[in-house]
C-alpha cells in the first residue's frame, strides 16, 4: 500500500484584517482576515516549518525531498538544499526544487507517489498583491509539506486510489520574472474554462477509482479562481456539507500551497475508509483520489489546522506593506549587516541550518565547537527565558529586536533573537521553541538561523 504517511502545516501568526485596508489604499479589502509571513519568513523558512512537523513523531527515513513554490527565495541554486539541511537528512537524500509555478506543487507531490521510497514533498507561497487590489485581499502566505510512503516503515493513512491530470494552455495569470504581483484577465474566462475541466477531471478521477460523486466524503477544490472552485464544487456532484472549507475567510489563498494545506485540513477531518478527492486547478486540472485507512485515528499531526487557525495575532495594514517592501518607511539609524559568508556557513552547516549543539544529549553546549565530535538536534527542544532585553537601537526590519537568554531543557544555554512576540509577551520564565527564520538578506545572500518564539500548541513527540 503506498499513499499518505504523515503531513505538517506551517500558517504564520499574523493575519491581516481585510477591512483596514481601503481606510489606507482608497479601495480593495473584505471581510475576514488573511495570513501573512513574518518579516522574517519567506517560502524557505515557511517550508521548514511544514517540513518539522510533517516529519515529527514519524519514524521514517525520507529518501527523496522536493521543494515547490511559486516564489523562491533563489534562483539559480537549489532552495530545498536549505530545508535538507534544516531537517538534517543524509548526504545521499536528493534535494530538488518544482518552481514557478502553481502547478510545481501538484507536480512534485506527484513525483513523490511515482518515487519508490518515502518522499517530503512540501510546497509554500507568499502571494502579493498590488496595494487595494484583489489580489492583495484574497492572497495568503503558507506551506504544507506531506511525506508520502508505503507501509513497510509506519501505517499508510490515506492511500492513493486514483490520479487524473488534464493540461491545457491558456493564459488567465501570469507573472513576468522579477515582477512584485501577478496579472490577471478577466475573471470570467477563467471561470469558464477551469469549470470545464475541473468537471472532466472530477469524473476521470472517480471513474479511474471505480465510486460516484456521491460517495465523496470530502472534497477539497484548490486554485486561485475563486469563482472556479466554486462552480466546480456546485456542480460536481458531490453533497455541498461534503466540501472542505477553502479557509480564505482567514488564510487567504496561499497558492502553490493551498492543495496539501486544504488536504491536510481534510484528513484531520476524516474518518477510516473515507474517499477525498483533491481538485487543483492550475494550468489545467489535476483530480487526486485518496481513501483512508483504519491507521488515521491514531495519528495526531505536530500542529493541527485548527489551532494554527485559533492561534494568531493582528496585524496592521501599515506594517504589512511595510514587511512586503511596499511601504518604504524610515530604515534603523544604524549600519545594514555585511553579507554573510559562504565558507563559514557551509563549514557550520549543521549549526546554523540544522541547530545542533556540541556534546551529547544529557550535555549539550551551545554553539559547538569545531572539536566536537558528536553533535545534539536542539531545534525541538524546548526551553525558558531567564532574561531578556529590549533593544531600539539595533539593525532590523521590524524593530525593536527582543533578545532572550534562553535555558533548554536538558541543558544548554543561549542568547537567541525572538519573533512573532510583542514586547508586553516576553516574561522571565517564559517558554519558547525554535524556529527557521532569515535574520537578514545582503547583497542578494539570505542569512539563515534560528530565532525563539512562544511556545503556543502543544507539539506532541516521540514515535508513532
């Protein structure tokens, strides 16, 4: 049996409210909120964080890892390099980018089926829209990651019953290199034309798997049409309580993304034996069906939807246009960083990407030193402010920068940078875990390590 083995989502904490825009743009906004990536956050760092909790608990060795975003943060060089490094996998795991496009991530979750060993597909986006723009509102900032796998290492959740495809060439959006926002033509020739093959794929898909529309249990429509998604999901077939909520009430739409986060959203959902069916529409169709196994109820993922949902923080209009560079405000009085160094961070590669510490698991220290022989994962471990300070003098794109002496459990003790925590957050003896982030991009390099936020969910551990 090969399928489902595990998944992870990573929603950042901001969400911005729709209805404080036009206040500020003279148009543009809604209701509800949408998510929006930290200042330090892009589709890298959001990756990693999928990537961790799709893999925390799961006692599997990925063999393959792949990387899809509509938004890299390089080009030229591989960006799931950074994720392979951050999750420390072997050597001899493959790192490969799907990029460019929506469609990348569809594509590499399907290279990841047709793969033979377990495979971390994870896929994220960071959509920006024009300020009061359409785009602006509906777009949203997230990334999943599913690991896919037989049953020979764990329990298979939701196997693979059926995977339909139809391409076809036209142009309803796009985006030229290097521009900020996507275009889009008028909404209502790519209503039409995704609702057609939505149609057609839904029913290859269920006739390749041998059920009707009715016996759907939970269907998931992904794609930036909105109006698309919801004719294909009014006239499938399919009861209307059995469509998953496309969670741009209060994520917004995450583009590459939004497949594997509403499939994820859908299995924590369901039930044994159920059928999903996966809808994207991008670039033409994709109908994925997926069956539960009687393994799902014992599964709990690291993070689920709804407390990522339940957990978040506002954010204003002003900052957000800030943090996407289209605000330009006041930078700090102080020197920008120099760029990182490429020899240092390759000769370090297992502290600044992976967190490892020096010495073993009963005593580690932090950071190792170039001696050590045997290094500790800390990135999952936990830990407590002993001090912190608030400095308004320092270098950052969203000051004030709050730095923290933080104790780990288990031992080890490090001075690290906090995010997503407002300053009236941060207490003595508060609790805090790591997270990827990028400290600062210079001359077109983007500083990778580690920072500490508020331990908010409860992440369970230990193997399933």
């Amino acid at each position: 049996m090969r399928g489902i083995i595990g998944w992870g989502v990573h929603i950042p904490h901001h969400r911005l409210d729709r209805s404080s825009i036009a206040a500020v743009a003279g148009s543009g906004g809604g209701s509800g909120t949408r998510a929006v990536a930290s200042y330090d956050e892009d589709t890298t760092t959001m990756g990693v964080e999928a990537a961790r909790a799709a893999l925390s608990g799961r006692a599997v060795r990925p063999d393959a890892l792949w990387f899809a975003t509509a938004d890299p943060a390089y080009l030229d060089r591989t960006n799931a390099t950074a994720i392979h490094a951050a999750l420390r996998l072997d050597r001899n795991v493959p790192a490969y980018d799907a990029l460019g496009s929506v469609r990348s991530a569809l594509g590499a979750l399907r290279a990841g089926f047709a793969s033979s060993g377990c495979a971390v597909v994870v896929a994220s986006d960071l959509r920006v829209g024009r300020p009061g723009g359409p785009e602006e509102s509906s777009g949203g900032d997230a990334a999943a990651a599913v690991v896919v796998g037989d049953d020979t290492q764990v329990p298979v959740l939701a196997e693979i019953v059926a995977w339909e495809a139809i391409t076809e060439e036209f142009l309803d959006r796009w985006r030229t290199p290097g521009a900020p926002a996507s275009q889009v033509w008028e909404e209502r020739f790519g209503e039409a034309v995704y609702t057609e093959l939505g149609l057609e794929a839904i029913k290859l898909g269920l006739d390749a798997a041998g059920i009707g529309a009715a016996e759907v249990d939970h269907l998931v429509v992904a794609g930036l049409s909105d109006r698309a998604a919801a004719a294909v999901a009014r006239k499938s077939g399919v009861p209307a309580d059995h469509v998953v909520d496309r969670l741009t009430g209060n994520v917004g739409n995450p583009g590459a993304a939004q497949p594997s986060l509403l499939l994820a959203a859908a299995l924590e959902a369901a039930q044994p034996n159920q059928y999903v069916l996966l809808l994207s529409l991008a670039d033409g169709a994709d109908a994925v069906v997926l069956r539960t196994t009687d393994a799902l109820p014992g599964y709990r993922p690291r993070r689920p939807v709804a407390d990522q949902l339940n957990l978040a923080a506002p954010l204003s209009y002003g900052r957000y246009l800030a943090w996407r560079g289209m605000l330009p405000v006041e930078p700090p009085r102080r020197p920008e960083p120099a760029r990182v160094s490429s020899p240092a961070a390759h000769r370090n590669a297992d502290w600044k990407f992976a967190f490892a510490a020096g010495g073993r698991e009963d005593a580690p220290h932090l950071p190792p030193s170039p001696t050590d022989d045997v290094r500790t994962p800390m990135a999952d471990v936990l830990g407590t402010i002993v001090t912190f300070t608030v400095d308004r003098l320092s270098y950052s794109q969203s000051p004030p920068v709050i730095f923290a002496v933080v104790d780990f459990d288990g031992g080890g003790r490090l001075p690290v940078e906090l995010t997503d925590a407002g300053v009236d957050e941060v207490a003595i003896g508060g609790r805090v875990e790591m997270t990827f982030r990028r400290l600062f991009s210079a001359d077109g390099i983007h500083n990778y390590f580690w920072k500490a936020r508020p331990y908010r969910v409860a992440a369970p551990r230990g193997e399933a």
